[in-house]
C-alpha cells in the first residue's frame, strides 16, 4: 500500500521525533498514565502510522464499498441511499400495553418493530403456568398463544413494517405466530419482512435462555431456515448474535470471534440438511453489541464483514455475492448503563450509536437511560429515538461512506481483531468445533475471565467509569419510571380460559400428535407447528411436546 522507500523515510523520521519532539513533551507534561487500554484490555499505542500498515494491500484488504471484502461496506453509497432501520426494542406486559407502545414509537418516527418477550414467554411457559409466577410481562410482552400475537400486532400494516424478535429456544413457535397473525390479516408470507433471533448456540454461550439439548435444538434452528428459505424468503430466519455474549463480560475480540463462529455452524448444519449454501446464506443476518470504545467497537465491524466474506466464499464455496455480506443489527451496550446519574446514559448511548453507524450498521436500537432500573419509560424511549434522528439528520455522520476508512489507528485495530478472531477459531477447532466447546465450558471460562477482568480493573481503579468510581454523587435521583397495569396478568390469563374454552380441542390434540411424530423422526416441524397454532394450541403446550421428545438441557459442571 505504501513505497518501501517512504516508509524507510518515515521510519527514521518517527525514530527522530521520538529523541527530540516527544522526549520533551514527556518531560514537561507526562502522560496520564502508564497504559493505555481499549474497553477489552487491549494496549493502545501512542501513535499509529503508514509503517503500523506497511504489509497492507488496500484491494485485498478495504477494497471499495458494496464490493468484496465488504471491509468499507455492503452498500456502495450505504446511508447516503437509505439511513438505518430505527428499531427500537419494546416489549413488556400484556399484549395491549406493547402494541400501544409499538403505536407510540412508529409516530415518532421510528422506521422497523423490535419484540423483546418476557421471560415466561422466553422460556417455553404459558402466563399462567406455575413456572412463569413473579414473572409476566418483567422483561418483555408475554405471547402465550395466537391471540396474544394477534393482539400484539393489531393495526401495524405487517407488508409495511420490518419486525425483528427477540426469542430463541421458541423461536420456530413464535414464528409461527407472527405467520398465521399476518395470515389473518391478509398479509403472504412471501410479503413478510423481518427477522427472528433463533440463535441457540449463544443461549449455550452466554444468555442461558435454552430448553432442549443442543442438537435437537439446532435441528429447530435448520428446519426454520429451510422452511424460511422456501416460504417466507425476505425474512431472516437467524440474527446471530454477538451482543448477549458480549453483555455477559466478553471483549471485543472474543464477541467477534465467537458470534462468527456460530455462524459458520449454522452454515454447516444447513448444508448437511442438504440446502445449497446459497440458497440460505443471503438470509443470515447479525446483532452485534456497541460498547463504550468508539473505534474499537468500528474495527470490530469492519474486521466481522472482511472475516465473513471471506470465508463464505472461500471455505464454504458460496457463489453468490449476496451471500458474502454480512449484514448486522446493533443494540448499543445494556452493560454499561449505570444506575447512578442516569442522565449520563444518554451519553454513553450516544457515542455507541454513532460508533455503530460509522461502523455501517443496517439497523439499530438505543437503549433508554432509565434501562438500568426499569423497562423503558415513554418518556426515555423517545430521548432514545430522538439520538438516532438527531446522528441521522444533523451529525453528519451518514453523509459519507466508512469516513474512517484509511485511519492509520482504526486499519490497524480492525487487522489486529481479525488476526484475534482467526485464533480463537484456531482454538475451536482443536476442541472439535462449537458443540464440543460449548459442552467443555471453553467459551464460558473464556467470558468470565475476561468479566472479571474488567470487573477488577474498576475496582482497582485502573478504568474509570463516571458517576461509579470517579464523581460520584451520593444524592438520590427521582425519574419516572414505567408503571404496568396492575390487572393485566389478570386479563391475561382470562383469555387463556377463554381460548381454551372455546377453540376446537379435538383439533388441537391432532396437531399436537402430529408434530410428536414429526419431532421423532425427521421431518421439518414447522409446517405441524404452524398448524398447532392455527388450532390455538398454546406456547406451553407446543414446548410440552417438544420437551417429551427432546428432553431438557442441564448445563454440566467443569473444573
């Protein structure tokens, strides 16, 4: 990229500053501290220049937007053309109460639907299941049946808005939800847009969120991407996702390497169904966390699009272009809100959107200052929204494609995250692949080392974090927080009663024994799961069965 003799030039030229200019810099003013550090630990030199790059090749390794190795981009003119997805996560409580919410934010200017579920809903229970007691409606909406989806999106044009889910071990039921939903209103399913999480693999790794055990669980995972593919073709049938293994302590470089990871499973278990690569990959999609350091969380994106491109093409022999590009969805970082001086998040939020948006996310969600104490108030949700508009329309940040494409310092933290990466993959496959890895603890022990890591590092003092342990303020802070309806899991499990009273059982028992029998041999389970739920077949009861076939995940027990 650079004439050897510029660079021999700039050698003894940076050999000089450092004797004269520098030497009596420090010796008036010394730096702040001994070691610079990334949020990942990760040394930060004091200066980066063309020799940090000297064996670069700018075609092979940036290349040109919307061209391979997608390093500057999928999209020639990327937000030129079309901004980001606004898609900001809602969810909690009944039905109504989030679909107002959902309502609420599309007036404002909110431009995709993100559904966060409650944990009840996460887990495979019915609301009124003994299981899901203390639990409706915490952590998200809870869905228990068709009704519930229905309501859910009531009035929301389904061939108009993108919808993402945030479900996993259910994800292939949820689903079937949202398809036999938009059936009822009239919607095909070849008009659908949209996006389902159905990463099982990470629930291993980090968020803890499974059911099944792995391999009966990645056979529902394959049998939404085959049935997807064929069906429901503009929808995502995964979003692998970085950001649950980042928010349980992981750096960068291990959320990077670990989410794709997963995602060159999911491409081999596709493949072994039998699916040409090409036939599902367009479709894969990511969700990728954005933390606190601004260019290392760039580097990380831009070192994810060349990492994946690469190996689509090269190790799984995908042809079509569409399936070299990564395309990813980013939350900015949960972990990092603070409970203290709340009002600081929207700082913090800020700078992690905008990392994310020069780092060339297809869409994003800012979370809300108050996310640290409580669901999102209405009040905090738009402040959040508003972020995004105010970096859209007045920063200027989208008006320029990768603008910090060439930084010295970011080419080389996005060399040094990819050269990180393809050691951990390195790692993984000398325990025999991600199944044999999960089941070791290798990725567990990776995150919480690197957890308590930082953990320590607050403690001791060697990173700051504003209002925790550095100027602080012991005064308490009133905000308003969100307030549920006292009475909806009341209703909620009245319209349960209800549908279980009135729907025809006899057709929900047929569906239920055929989806066992289709769960004991091979066949794909989704077209008996989405006929269950057209037959008001409930969440629990679909799980049930599944869960009588399958059994039940216990995590082992590791030195």
């Amino acid at each position: 990229m650079y004439d050897p003799r510029q660079l021999d030039d700039l050698g003894r030229a940076l050999e000089d500053w450092t004797r004269t200019d520098l030497a009596q810099a420090l010796a008036t003013t010394p730096e702040r501290a001994s070691e610079f550090l990334t949020t990942s630990s990760e040394p930060i030199e004091r200066l980066y220049t063309p020799l940090d790059l000297a064996d670069g090749d700018y075609q092979r390794d940036l290349g040109l937007p919307g061209r391979y190795p997608y390093t500057r981009g999928i999209h020639p003119t990327l937000h030129r053309g079309r901004l980001w997805t606004m898609r900001m996560f809602a969810g909690f409580g009944t039905a109504e109460e989030t679909n107002a919410r959902f309502k609420y934010l599309l007036e404002q200017g909110q431009t995709g639907l993100s559904i966060a579920f409650d944990l009840p809903t996460l887990m495979g229970y019915d609301s009124d299941a003994p299981e899901a007691l203390g639990e409706f409606g915490k952590c998200g909406v809870a869905v228990a049946s068709l009704r519930d989806m229905e309501i859910l999106l009531s009035g929301i044009p389904l061939e108009k808005v993108s919808t993402s889910m945030t479900i996993n071990s259910p994800a292939a039921i949820v689903w079937a939800m949202y398809l036999a939903a938009a059936e009822k209103q009239g919607v095909r399913p070849e008009k659908l847009r949209g996006t389902i999480q159905n990463d099982i693999l990470k629930e291993y790794i980090a968020q803890k969120e499974y059911i099944f055990p792995p391999e009966p669980s990645m056979r529902l995972v394959v049998d939404t991407m085959e049935y997807g593919s064929r069906r429901v073709p503009q929808w995502n049938t995964i979003s692998i996702s970085g950001y649950h293994i980042r928010e349980a302590g992981a750096t960068a470089a291990q959320e990077l390497a670990f989410t794709l990871a997963d995602g060159m499973e999911y491409v081999r278990w596709g493949m072994a169904r039998g699916m040409a690569v090409d036939e599902f990959a367009p479709r894969l999609s990511f969700f990728f966390n954005a933390h606190n350091d601004f260019f290392e969380e760039i580097a990380k994106y831009r070192a994810a699009r060349r990492i994946w491109a690469h190996e689509m093409r090269e190790t799984f022999g995908a042809r079509d272009p569409r399936s070299w590009l990564l395309r990813f969805h980013t939350q900015t970082a949960g972990c990092s809100l603070t409970a203290q001086q709340v009002e600081n998040n929207v700082a913090r939020v800020a700078i992690q959107a905008m990392a994310a948006v020069l780092g060339g996310t297809q869409s994003l969600h800012t979370n809300s200052m108050d996310e640290a104490l409580a669901l999102p108030s209405q009040a905090a949700a738009t402040v959040a929204l508003r972020t995004q508009q105010i970096l859209a329309h007045e920063s200027g940040v989208a008006n320029t494609v990768d603008p910090l494409g060439g930084s010295f310092f970011v080419e080389a933290l996005t060399n040094r995250m990819e050269r990180q990466a393809r050691e951990y993959f390195a790692r993984i496959a000398d325990l025999g692949g991600v199944l044999p890895a999960i089941e070791r603890g290798f990725f567990q022990k990776e995150i919480g080392e690197a957890a308590y890591r930082y953990q320590r590092e607050i403690d001791e003092h060697k990173r700051v974090v504003v209002g925790i342990n550095e100027f602080a303020d012991a005064r308490p802070l009133r905000i308003p927080l969100l307030a549920m309806d006292p009475q909806g899991l009341e209703r909620q499990v009245d319209r349960l009663d209800k549908m279980r009273a009135e729907r025809d059982n006899g057709r929900v028992g047929q569906a239920l024994d055929r989806l066992r029998i289709a769960a004991q041999g091979t066949e794909n389970m989704m077209p008996h799961i989405l006929e269950g739920v057209r037959a008001n077949a409930t969440l629990g009861e679909i799980v049930g069965v599944l869960r009588e076939v399958f059994g039940t995940y216990r995590e082992p027990s590791w030195e």
